[in-house]
C-alpha cells in the first residue's frame, strides 16, 4: 500500500510511503479508507538463507531499483518490457553482489563503493 503513514503494527516498510502487510485488520482499513491507494497480491514465495543470492547469480531472477511510481502505474501496457530492460541493464553492469543487495539480500554482501 502507498501511504504517507505507517499503517501500523503487522506492517513492513518496504521503501519510503510503501508498506507490505498480511494483516486483514490492516487491509479492511485500508480497503474502506484509501482503496486506490492499494495493491493486493495473492500468494507467497520464500526462500531458505543464501538461496535467492544464488538463484539471481545464476541468472534465474531479474534485479531492478524499486520505484513507487512504477509499483502504482495505472496504465500496464509495456511494464513488463520496460523492466525487463531495466535489468539487463542493471544485469550487464553490474556484479551478482550488487545485485543480490538490490533485491534485499544483504546476509553476506560486501559491496565495493559505487
């Protein structure tokens, strides 16, 4: 959900104004106050330690930078294209530490200054 305010306990910050939560009582309210305001996405997928590290070294999974803008775009049509070039961008220049720290995986990254 895109807000300026922390939604609340049952929350994570995943950027600045974008939280994730699996709470119902969070999403009631933020269905009857800001529906707009929201994305709902069904399912889950998780991965044991060091194994999404090793999944996006072996080319499996395509890292981009998060944008709140993109996340919210209303109109779809040519997302998926866009962001798969974004990450081949990303992707050619870029080591599978950086990488891995730009899907949220700092478990063992030691990053050499950009």
């Amino acid at each position: 959900m895109k807000t300026d305010n922390n939604p609340g306990v049952g929350s994570v910050a995943l950027m600045r104004n974008l939280y994730l939560t699996f709470r119902a009582n969070i999403i009631d309210r933020v269905i009857e106050g800001t529906p707009n305001d929201a994305r709902f996405y069904v399912g889950y997928v998780g991965w044991r330690p060091g194994e999404l590290r090793s999944e996006i070294d072996r080319g499996l999974w395509s890292v981009v930078t998060a944008d709140i803008e993109t996340v919210f775009r209303k109109d779809t049509d040519g997302l998926w294209e866009e962001l798969l070039q974004q990450s081949r961008r990303i992707r050619a220049g870029d080591s599978p530490a950086y990488a891995a720290a730009l899907a949220g995986d700092f478990s063992s990254s030691n990053l050499p200054p950009r």
